[in-house]
C-alpha cells in the first residue's frame, strides 16, 4: 500500500503549475477557448436581454421590485435554454481539458500542442465525462442519505432539543458533525482517483482506484487543504484590500456595457479560475501516480518541480 507523500506532493504541485501554466493552457486550447467564449458569449446576452441592467439597479439601490425583476428574466425560457447550453458546453470542454492535463502531468503529452491537426475527440474523453458523472451520483446519493439519516436520528432522538438546552452536546454535536465531514471528503478524494486514471485509458471503474487508495484518505484531505488554503486566504485578502471592488468589477456589476474594464477584470479573473482548476487537476493526477501508479511505472518529467 503506497502512502502519499503529502509535502512533497504539495511542493510538486503548486512549483508544476507555476512553471508550466502557459504550456497546460496550451495543450487545452479548444476547449479553453471555447469556455471562455461561451462566458462572454452569456454575459452579451445578459447585456441585450437587460438582465444586468437590473442587476446594476439592485446592486447600487437594492430594493423588492428589482429583486422581483431580477426572478422574472432568469425564470424565462430563453435564459434557462442558454444556462442549460452553457452548463453543457462548460462540462464538456471542461473534461476534454482536464483529460489533456492530465496527460501531459502523468504521460508527457503535448495535447494540442504541435498537432498538424486537431484531434477533437478521444475515447479517453467519454470515459472522464462517464467517470465524473458516476463520481458525481455517488456524492450526491451519500449526500441524501446523510441527511435522511441525520433527520431520521433526529426525529427519534429528539436531539434538537439537547441541543437547545446544552452547550456541552452542542459543542460535541459540532465536532462529531465535522468529523463526519472530513471522513466523508477524504472518501470523494479517494473516489476522485478515477478521473485521471479515465483520462489515461484506464476505464472509468471507481473500485479500481478505491480499494488501492486505502489509508490515504486523510492524506488526501490534508494535501487539498494545504493547496487551496493559501490560495482562498489570499482571494480573501485582496477583495478585502479593495473594499469588495474587485468582485463587483469582475461580476460586471459596475460597468455599463462590455467595456475594456470589464473584459480586463474577466480575463484577470479567468487566468486564476483556470489556475486553480489545474492546481485541482495535477494534485489528482501526482496523487494517483504516487499512490496507484502508472501502467509499466511510467512517470512523465514534465511537470516535476
């Protein structure tokens, strides 16, 4: 059973991103591309439709009526159609990415990169979009089932009382409560294992990365924490720093129209969407070769601090 090196994972991960944003952009680019321009694709549409007029009004002179406005346009048919579109179009050509990015950690692959031609489509695509589909039942049945069995518990125990009535069981409640969260992200962590062993044409078997990663559950908590930790503090620290301007420029609250601020601040904001997705995706793929392995022992030098 390999343990996962959590510090040196961390170390390889962020100095990997770093160094080769440029090149993992690069070996996406379509499907890059294509979500960026399906993001300004909904907020022109927004523009022409009226939406963030409304949503500049409600922001600056918040009041019902606006905010009954604001209900009305994003229940219409026409935003609902294009927040399907988008959310179809993100999840496709957010997993022909991530295939690619995972590839070029683990195999070495360019992905687009140098290609006479684009090679839009791969089996390994279609088993990562079935693998984070499975994952993503799964989360959400072991979710159900946790709060029909905490309502349940609660009902027969008569526990919100307790509750109510003691800081003691409050306080033990909490941690027992946040213990079992922790539990329950260290086995989405172990379960998250599929996705780069999809995208290296493994299948798409949870069980087959599940039973292997035995032990390194809380391992692999630690390591996401100690990855977005310093970067959310520091997201944290600049909104705060400019009074909460950044987030209303990036929101497109501020600006009237598609304006060179607007699309600036977007870009800003899309570069570090992305860097965080790829600190996501290669934490994924070191994680499974440290701890699963890959098919003959390959280890790809690409991305190694």
């Amino acid at each position: 059973m390999n343990k996962l090196p959590v510090y040196a994972t961390f170390r390889e991960v962020y100095a990997g991103v770093t160094r080769h944003y440029i090149q993992l952009l690069g070996a996406a680019w379509p499907a890059v591309a294509l979500m960026v321009a399906m993001s300004f694709t909904a907020y022109a549409y927004q523009e022409w439709a009226g939406y963030n007029d409304v949503v500049r009004a409600y922001f600056k002179n918040p009041n019902p009526e606006d905010f009954k406005n604001l209900q009305r346009i994003s229940q219409t048919s026409s935003v609902r159609k294009l927040n399907w579109a988008s959310f179809a179009v993100t999840f496709v050509a957010g997993a022909v990415a991530a295939v690619r990015w995972h590839r070029f950690v683990l195999l070495g692959e360019g992905g687009f990169i140098g290609q006479k031609t684009l090679r839009r489509v791969r089996r390994e695509d279609g088993a990562y979009m079935w693998a984070m589909i499975k994952l993503g039942l799964v989360v959400a049945l072991w979710t159900i089932f946790g709060a029909v069995l905490f309502v349940f518990y609660v009902g027969q125990t008569g526990l919100s009382e307790h509750l109510k009535n003691s800081g003691l069981v409050s306080s033990v409640f909490s941690l027992a409560a946040f213990a079992g969260l922790c539990w329950g992200m260290a086995l989405i962590l172990r379960g998250a294992l599929v996705l780069p062993h999809a995208a290296i044409g493994e299948g798409s078997r949870l069980g087959d990365v599940f039973g292997r990663s035995s032990g390194n559950g809380l391992r692999l908590l630690g390591l996401a924490v100690l990855l977005y930790l310093p970067f959310m503090l520091l997201m944290v620290v600049v909104l705060l720093a400019s009074g909460g301007s950044l987030f209303q420029l990036s929101a497109g609250l501020t600006v009237d129209g598609l304006g060179v601020t607007w699309i600036l601040t977007s870009l800003i904001g899309t570069a570090i969407y992305f860097y965080a997705v790829m600190l996501q995706v290669t934490m994924l793929s070191v994680a499974y070769r440290e701890i699963v392995g890959l098919p003959e022992d390959t280890r790809s030098p690409e991305v190694t601090a």
